[in-house]
C-alpha cells in the first residue's frame, strides 16, 4: 500500500482547502455514492477534531470525525468514518481506525468511544474492539447500531 500522511486538526486549526477536501470526500461517500440526502455538514463539524489521510498526490483519501464527550453521547465518538471507494480493500480501513485511536487518545486519554454504525460494518468494527450495545435504529433510512469500545481494548498503532 503506498504512503499515506494522517492529520489530525481541531476545526479551528483546518485551512479552508482542508475542509473542503473531507467535506468533498464525505459528500462523494454518504450522499453521492450511498444515494442518502441528509445534511452532511453539521454544528458537530466545528466542535469535532478531523483526522485525514491524503496520499502523494495530496489527495484526502479517508477521513473520520472525533468528537468530544456530551455531543452525540456521554463518551467521545467517530464518526464520518469515510474511504475513497478506489482505496477500499487495501488495508486503509485498518489503518484509518488505529490512526483515529491514537488520535483520539492523544487529545483525550483513553477512555470508552461509542459510534453509530452502519449495521452492515458491525464486523469491521468488532474486529476493532467495539461491542454491539443497542437494538438496530434507521438513520437516513439507513440501518445503524451503537456500538461501544472499552479503552482497556485500544490497541497500540501496529498492534493486532
């Protein structure tokens, strides 16, 4: 897999251009590819933390929001979790996941993370760590499920 350079900036700290490329990504993934009309971009967006991966051309090719305690529940949450369709099945998901880990706990410590996942990805998520904790809900006519990762379950970046 070629060489991937991750950021990780609060929003205020983003340059216009880099917003523009996750929010491009986003909307190329969730309302483009998925066919889903919703409001991609929400007050969430300028309190959350942005992780990007762009390769060598500077292409943002996967991002993921990281969001504090109390916005969208209790713990701190990822979200956004998106990959250029042209990357997927490389080993970038994986990576995507431990880069947004340690981002993660880098600005907060370890402690639990809870997502909303698209019901169809439960295993990739469980191969992280998180544990289905709620019954499947639509969200955008979409089927979703909370899941939640304990910290003591955060692995190092390379670990398995």
């Amino acid at each position: 897999m070629e060489k991937i350079t991750w950021v990780c900036k609060h929003f205020n700290e983003l340059s216009a251009l880099e917003y523009h490329h996750i929010l491009f990504l986003r909307t190329e993934v969730f309302v483009v590819e998925q066919n889903c009309p919703y409001q991609e971009v929400d007050e969430k967006d300028v309190v959350a933390y942005h992780l990007f991966g762009f390769n060598k051309n500077n292409e943002v090719i996967a991002v993921t929001r990281i969001l504090p305690q109390g916005v969208s529940y209790k713990e701190v949450s990822i979200g956004r979790v998106a990959i250029k369709k042209t990357y997927r099945g490389t080993g970038l998901a994986h990576e995507l996941m431990l880069e947004s880990f340690a981002a993660l706990e880098n600005i907060y410590g370890k402690q639990p993370i809870r997502i909303s996942a698209q019901e169809y990805l439960v295993n990739y998520y469980s191969k992280h760590g998180f544990k289905q904790v709620g019954e499947m809900y639509l969200e955008d006519d979409i089927p979703h499920v909370e899941m939640l990762k304990k910290p003591s379950l955060i692995l190092p970046k390379g670990g398995n």
